[in-house]
C-alpha cells in the first residue's frame, strides 16, 4: 500500500503518530534500519522536535509540532514496556548529520548512549570503514514481528505486506546487522561523534 505523505498529515503530523500506536503496541520484535537520521523510538524531544518541524515546512502540513513531539514521546515509552524488542541500525552518517543545532545533537547522541543501555535494545553502528560491503545504504524501513514493513520515502509510506517482500526485507536486516558493531564499539563511535561537535 502507498499512500502519500500530503494524505497521511493533511490534518497534522499529530493524528500519523497516534494512528501507529496499536500497531507499536502489538508488535514483539521491532527491526529498524536508518540511514539518515535517528529512528523515531530513540529521539529526544529536541531532536524529534527539530525533524518534524523541517519535515513539516517541506510539505506543508499544519503546524501541530509540539502535539506531534508530545504524542511520538509518548508513543516512545514503548521501549521500557515488557515484551517488546528493538533491534536497530543506522549507519554511521546518522550520527555525524547535525539535526537542530550543536546543543539537540549532543543530547540526542547522549541520549543513545543512554539508551543502548535498555536489556530490550539491540543498537548497531554500521561503520563508514565497513568495508566489502554486501548491502547498499537503503531507504528507512521498519519490520514488524516479520509480518508487516513500512518503509518511508520522501512522498510517501508504503506498507508492504506480501510474504516474498518482507522476506527481501529481512534478509536486507540481516545483511546490514552482520557489518554494523555494537556494544562497546558502537559507543565508541557515538562518543566521536560527540566529540566531533563544533
């Protein structure tokens, strides 16, 4: 299913975050792979509030920011509910593009370092020294329990539930998650990141 994003947000970018909600709820194993900025789930308040306003200027949308911040953040408490789990990546350029000035993007590195943390959270770096890599850098996507993907482009997000995509899409996963690092590597880049911070 395609559906355009002038579609989805013609009353505000609010009432998209609140429509995903049970499917967030219902969902055990979340995989998410980012290759331009910080998954929804692990944004600070600044940093969401950031993107959705420049998202909102682009196409237009009513101004509810601020209730769209507040409605993603509360969806985000999904992250310390049991039986959930998130196995995220993003490449290594996601934590080098400055979203909302110096100040959002430390505290949203910081905030990831925080996060990384949490027993349900798997967080994987894939790094710019990955190197034969087997997988290109793909759009945004997120596969929900392997039954459903939702995969953002610039006008739209498609929903993809045939059982031969989400295959192709979970075999993407598994091939970006093999050249990502975690744990005490991936924190290690986060930090130079922040470091990095003019």
């Amino acid at each position: 299913m395609y559906v355009e994003w002038r579609r989805l947000t013609r009353t505000g970018l609010r009432h998209t975050q609140e429509a995903r909600r049970p499917l967030y709820e219902r969902t055990r194993l979340f995989k998410v792979y980012c290759s331009t900025v910080v998954p929804g789930f692990l944004q600070t308040p600044a940093y969401a509030s950031a993107l959705l306003l420049a998202n909102s200027d682009f196409h237009g949308t009513p101004d509810d920011v601020e209730d769209a911040v507040r409605a993603r953040m509360n969806r985000n408490r999904i992250l310390q509910s049991p039986g959930h789990r998130f196995a995220m990546l993003v490449e290594e350029a996601v934590l080098r593009y400055p979203v909302g000035g110096a100040d959002t993007t430390a505290g949203q590195l910081g905030h990831l370092l925080n996060i990384m943390t949490l027993p349900s959270v798997s967080l994987g770096v894939i790094p710019f020294s990955a190197t034969g890599r087997p997988m290109w850098t793909l759009e945004t996507f997120t596969v929900f329990d392997d039954s459903r993907v939702h995969v953002e482009l610039l006008s739209a997000q498609v929903t993809v539930t045939a059982p031969s995509e989400i295959t192709l899409y979970a075999r993407a996963f598994e091939r970006l998650a093999e050249m990502a690092v975690y744990g005490a590597q991936a924190r290690t880049l986060i930090a130079a990141a922040i470091e990095s911070i003019g």
